[in-house]
C-alpha cells in the first residue's frame, strides 16, 4: 500500500511558509520552485518517507485584495486550494493572530479541508505567550491540531512531518522516484500554462483545463522545444481558450513561456494546441 497526498501552506507573508518549506523537503529534497517570492500558487516540493509522497504547495500571502491584479492572484490561491488533501496555516508568533490571519482562517473555514495550525518562530517567543495563542486558535474550532515549531532552527519540525505523512490517505504515487528529477520541470511548466489559462478564462472555463506535455527537446543551440497540449471537454471551451483569430491561446502562451525560461533560466520555445477530451476528469495524472 502507497500513500500520496498534497499539503498547502497557508499564512501571511512572513510567517515562514518557505522557510519551513525547505526545512520540510530538507534532505528528501525533490524540488523546490527557485521561485520562492513568486505570488502563485504552484507546487513547491516533493517529499518522500517510506511509503508516502507528499507534494506541497506554497500560496502567496492570501492578503485581503484591493486591485483587480491582486483579485485574480488571491482567487488563483484559493483556487489552488481545492486540490490540497491537507492544509497547514502558519502563524509569526512574534506578530501573534493578525486581521489577515482572521481573513485567511474564515476562508478556510469554508473550505473543508482539514488543517492544522502552525505557530512557528518558538524559538523567539515565550511559553506563556504560545499558550494564549493556542487557546485563541481553539476558539475557532478549526484546526486538528496545533503544533508549535521554528522554521528556522527546525525544533519540532520532524514531529510535525511524521504527523504529516500519516495523515495522507492511501493512493498512487504521482511520480516514479526516479522521475522525480525531471518531471517536476515538466509539471511546473504545465502548471504554469494551467495558470495562464486561468488567469484569464476563469469565469469561461472554470475547472474543466488540464495540460499536459507532449514533447520536451533539448534543441542544438541549447534552447528548450516544449510542446503542451490544453485539454478542454467541450468545442465551445475550445474556441474560447484559442479567441478570436488565435488571439487568447497566443497570450496564454507568451505569458506561460516567460515564466518557464525564468523558471528554466533557458530559450524557450512554447508551442500551445488545445484538443478536446470528454472526461479527462477521470485520469487522474491530468488532475494534478
Ligand atoms: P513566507 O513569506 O511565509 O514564505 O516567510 P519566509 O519563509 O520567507 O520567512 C520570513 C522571515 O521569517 C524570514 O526572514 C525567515 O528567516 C524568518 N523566519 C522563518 N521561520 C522562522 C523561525 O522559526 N524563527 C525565526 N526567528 N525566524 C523565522
Ligand atoms: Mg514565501
């Protein structure tokens, strides 16, 4: 029996999410976005332990959005959400529970997904201190448990990650151990497409977009010939995702291809085709 699960780390900015990220993947270390500052929600890392994978995601700071940029990353963040079997929420315990902190656990109170508080930075905050913030979290009825842990030095953060991994539920694997080194490129430059996709169809085309890769060649010249297919489920999702006179799927594709050279820090060459598929829903390593 294989276990497999995705974990988000929710929190404001700076309570440590890429900080105990790191501390989480240490050794294990599959991946992890040189990204780190990016506000997007993609996958960060893979870690492995025994029988159980586990791909964690990092959010940006699930801020309260004023402008219309911000909305659509903040709704990209939540979106992402919905794909987590977990959800851990960190707390600054320096700062204590902040107004976002308030905002980010209503949300999350909507979600239904189980999570777990965090209150991270220990090693810069008092017992008593730690306990009051505890107390205040039970109020909300929200977390399975709260851990306390620093980031940083990693004090208790091995007992945060064995707690983890069983809590994952059984499954399949999502990526071979020796794949692990090449996909996650792959993965995270369909993500970024998936995001592009999103970003800017999601009222259109809320849920029903899969991508997947079909060629990845390394060209002589040292630039990088990707070809990615956009699924949709129906003809009229087609023509939206492709627009008027090729318009949308050319913006989706110049905007993806930025951030995959940044992320590959290589040329890119992108090329986009959207195909139909009825029920892609249904295999599973599209879902991801
Ligand atoms: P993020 O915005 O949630 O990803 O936060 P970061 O991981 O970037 O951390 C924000 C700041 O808090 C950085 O300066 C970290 O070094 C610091 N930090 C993170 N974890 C701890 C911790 O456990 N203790 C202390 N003292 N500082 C921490
Ligand atoms: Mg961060």
């Amino acid at each position: 029996m294989t276990r497999f699960g995705t974990v988000a780390l929710v929190g404001s900015p700076n309570a440590g999410k890429s900080t105990l990220l790191n501390n989480l993947i240490g050794e294990k270390i599959s991946i992890v976005s040189p990204k780190v500052q990016t506000t997007r929600s993609v996958i960060r890392g893979i870690a492995i332990s025994k029988d159980t994978q586990i791909v964690f995601f990092d959010t940006p700071g699930l801020f309260k959005p004023f402008r219309k940029l911000e909305k659509s990353i903040v709704k990209a963040a939540w979106h992402g959400l919905h794909e987590a079997d977990y959800i851990l929420m960190l707390f600054d315990s320096i700062k204590g529970i902040t107004d976002n902190d308030i905002i980010i656990i209503k949300n999350l109170q909507n979600q239904g997904i189980p999570c777990s508080a965090v209150l991270n930075k220990v090693d810069k905050v008092d017992k008593p201190k730690l306990l009051e913030l505890t107390n205040k979290l039970a109020h909300y009825s929200l977390f399975e448990e709260i851990f306390m842990i620093s980031a940083l030095t990693g004090e208790k953060v091995k007992e945060l990650s064995e707690i983890l991994f069983d809590k994952m539920p059984e499954g399949e694997w999502h990526f071979s151990e020796d794949e692990i080194t090449d996909a996650p490129s792959k993965f995270l430059a369909q993500e970024f497409t998936r995001e592009q996709v999103f970003l800017k169809l999601h009222k259109e085309i809320p849920y029903n977009v899969a991508v997947e890769t079909e060629a990845w060649e390394e060209q002589p010249d040292g630039s990088l010939k990707i070809n990615q297919v956009i699924y949709v489920m129906k003809p009229s999702q087609k023509a939206i995702v492709v627009g008027k006179s090729g318009e949308m799927i050319k913006t989706i594709g110049m905007e993806a291809r930025k951030n995959i050279a940044d992320l590959l820090d290589k040329k890119v060459h992108l090329y986009l085709f959207v195909k139909i598929k009825e029920n892609w829903v249904d295999i599973p390593e599209l879902c991801m």
